[in-house]
C-alpha cells in the first residue's frame, strides 16, 4: 500500500494524494467504467476528490463536466474541464444533457436524482455510504444504468499510477489550508465548514 514519492513531490503534495486520489482513481475506472471519450459529470469538481477527479478523467480522455458554485467556477476550469455547470444557477439533472458517468465526489445528489440525465449502459459513483446507497447498489447491478457507492481500497499499483500522473503533470494538487499538528481540531472544524478547494493537510513542524 505504499509507493515511493519522486523527487518532485514535496512532503504535503505526498499527504494530500493517497485516499483522495485513489477514491477518485477507483471510482472513475472501476466502479464507472470510465472509457475514453466518455461524457462524464463530476459533482463536487472542486472539492478534494472531485479536483482530482476532473483530472484523472481528462488523461484518460473523457469529454468532462464539472458541477460546483460559482465562486469556485475558475480554479475548476483551470483543473481542465470541458463544462462548467454553476450549481447555484443550474440543476444539471434538469439540463437535457446525459452523461455515460456521473460521479458524485460530494454527496448531494443521488442516483434517483441522476437516472434521467445518464445515457444507456451508464454508471453512477457515490462515495457517500448509507442503507439507501447500499440498497441502491444491489437493485441496480443488472440494470442498464447501474448505481454504486464505493469505499476505496488501499492499493501500492494505484498510488504508482497517481504519481505518474503529477510526475507526467497531468494530475496537480491544490491544498486548501496547511495546519500544524497541534491544530488538527481547527482542520477538522473547517473540514466540517466546507472545504472551498483541494485538500486539507496537516503538518509536524
């Protein structure tokens, strides 16, 4: 589970991959079957798993949609998106557009929500756990437009493929906020507050 860190990655660029990344790595291969020149929708594209989400799919060449607020509507462009749908002005389930992957990295939606804007043979990602994803996932698994909520797993070739991606810059980290150790109550405050953008990292010295 682990993987070496190259010369061109600082220490907090190394703290802010593992678990973000790889859920969002495994969500998009994986669970979504993402294949190139896919439509993809990313909800949450700002966010810690999303931005790295938007980026994962793009060197994998999807076509990419990011759904985030406003404010954020720059830095997800700048991630490489192909679209960018304001959340606070536009309800992408309402669009008429579809999708072959909609990846919701942040929760707020749900596959009932999402069923009408994906195309045949299409996926739904969740990394929300609950009884009704789980519910979900086993009405939906010899569906056309199948639904999932996914846990990531720990996995040494999958940190490897992360690192090539930032070492080839095709994958970058944006950090939010660095807080020492010794205020990892306030990390986890704002964390609970709403992360604006990238990752949250705390550090030893």
């Amino acid at each position: 589970s682990v993987a070496k860190i190259p010369d061109n990655m600082s220490m907090e660029h190394a703290a802010a991959i593992p678990l973000a990344a790889t859920t969002a790595l495994q969500s998009l291969r994986d669970h979504g079957k993402l294949k190139e020149k896919n439509r993809v929708l990313i909800n949450g594209a700002s966010g810690g798993v999303g931005a790295f989400a938007v980026q994962i799919a793009k060197a994998y060449g999807a076509l990419v949609t990011g759904v985030a607020s406003g404010e954020n509507e720059s830095f997800v462009t700048s991630l490489g998106v192909d679209e960018f749908i304001d959340y606070e002005k536009v309800d992408f389930t309402r669009t008429g557009q579809t999708w072959d992957l909609v990846f919701d990295a942040a929760g707020k939606s749900g596959y009932l929500d999402a069923r009408d804007v994906m195309t045949k043979h299409s996926h739904y990602v969740s990394t929300e756990p609950n009884l009704l994803g789980a519910v979900m996932s086993v009405l939906t698994k010899l569906s056309s437009k199948h639904g999932t909520v996914m846990l990531a797993t720990p996995s040494r070739d999958d940190l490897r493929e992360l690192v090539q991606l930032y070492t080839e810059e095709r994958m970058k980290v944006t950090i939010d906020h660095l807080f020492p150790l010794d205020q990892a109550r306030e990390a986890h405050q704002r964390i609970e507050n709403g992360v604006d953008r990238g990752k949250i990292v705390l550090t030893t010295t």
